[in-house]
C-alpha cells in the first residue's frame, strides 16, 4: 500500500515507512519491521517513538517485549483537523501581527533598492507581494509559473481575483497556441517571436520592477524605485500599442 501522502502532513519518509511497514505486517516487534523496512534499529526506536508521539502508533509490552501496532487510521483525519485548527490559530497571530511587521520593516528601507529571491519558493514569495498592488504588468511571460507550480498558480490566481487584482500580460509567441483565453481580469496580447530567447520575464506592480528567470536556476531580482518602474510602464505601453499584436 502506498501511503506517501503521509508525508505531505508532516511526517518523514522514515516515518511514513514505518508505517506502512506497519500497515502490511500488523502488529509486529522492532525487529521484524527492521527487516522489512532495512532501516537501523537504533533509528526504527527513534522513528516509533515520534509515531507513538503523534498517536499513529501503540503498543503493548508481551514477554517484556514491545510489539507496536496501528492506532485506528481515523486518526490520520483527526491529525490533519489539529493542524489545520493550529495553523489557523497561527494565521490569525499573523495577520494581527502583519501591519506593525510592515510598518518596522519599511521604515527602515530606503526608497530605492533591490534585492535577490532564489528558488521557486522564493519565486512565490515575490507573486504574493503582487497582489499587495491594482495592477500587474509582465513583459515576455510564457506561463512559467502555472507550468512549475500548477496547483500553488491555482490558489494564486484565485486570490488574484478575489483582490480584484488587474494583469496586462505581454506574453511570448509561442503562447499562442497554448493560451486558449485569458485568465478573470487578464488582458493579454503577443510579442514577436524575437521576445522569446531566454526563459525570462519582467514584472511591474506599484513602484517595483521584477526580472524574472526561470529554467535551471529559478531567480527573482526585485528593484524597488517609483522613477524606473513608470518607465518600465511606458515601455510596456508602447509595446502593447504599436508591437503586440491580439
């Protein structure tokens, strides 16, 4: 049986194995689900002990022996409704939390900077701070995001919406054959074959410029600066005026 969903709520591969191990033997002593798992004794006791920690796992003592066994599967369920009550718990200490979070962060930064996000989380990191803004603007974008992170894009998109967040998308050539219609609130025109070189991308919000790259090395280097981010709008314009094409 294949329970690597497991591991999506928290738990290791060494737990989520040990588990299962545990699913497909029954009750069982540590050493027969070190033979069936291959992993050390020392590191099973540890894993069980964690298991038995979570309430996924009991056992009794038979012949001064421990023999462990599976708690009811039902409480999978009730584990995932306790992380979802602590998380939002944790969200609503966020929120209250965020304005004063905000205010000592940008009293100390000055009114021009820049600076580098690696990696596709990070890459999520500088989507969200978007949608703080009315209105998106992207140069040269060939739906890379939706491609890498298709269900994150999803809850993305669907909070975009709601924030009635605007895009005017100049997106690559190549998109037109994929792009059956825009996303809600999405305006989109195409650029010349020429713009499609490189995986890379600019974005514009508020008074923030974003060079996307993504490819091998996912890569964000954001410049916040009022000046460079209305020329970057006027190049837009002028691109989705007189070069994109519908």
């Amino acid at each position: 049986m294949d329970l690597k969903f497991l591991t999506k709520l928290g738990l290791t591969e060494g737990e989520t194995k040990v588990y299962t191990a545990l699913v497909n033997l029954g009750a069982s002593r540590l050493t027969r689900i070190h033979e069936s798992t291959g992993i050390e004794r020392r590191n099973i006791y540890d894993i069980l002990n964690k298991l038995i920690k979570k309430g996924f796992v009991s056992y009794i003592n038979q012949n001064e022996t421990k023999v462990y066994n599976i708690s009811p599967p039902e409480r999978i369920i009730n584990y995932i409704t306790e992380k979802e009550t602590k998380l939002s718990e944790v969200k609503k200490e966020a929120e209250k939390a965020l304005p004063e979070l905000n205010r000592t962060i940008n009293s100390r930064r000055d009114e021009v900077y820049a600076e580098i996000f690696r990696g596709g989380e990070a890459m999520k990191t500088v989507f969200e701070d978007a949608l703080n803004y009315p209105e998106i603007y992207w140069i040269g974008g060939g739906r890379f995001m939706p491609k890498q992170f298709p269900e994150w894009f999803a809850y993305w998109t669907k909070k975009r919406i709601k924030k009635k967040v605007q895009i005017y998308y100049l997106a690559r050539n190549e998109l037109r054959n994929e792009v059956k219609k825009p996303f809600a609130l999405e305006a989109m025109r195409f650029l010349p074959e020429e713009f499609s070189k490189a995986p890379t991308a600019i974005g514009i919000y508020g008074d923030k410029i974003v060079n996307y790259q993504f490819g091998g090395t996912i890569l964000a280097t954001v410049t916040k600066s009022r000046e460079l981010a209305e020329s970057y709008k006027a190049y837009h314009k002028y691109l989705w005026d007189h070069v994109a094409e519908k």
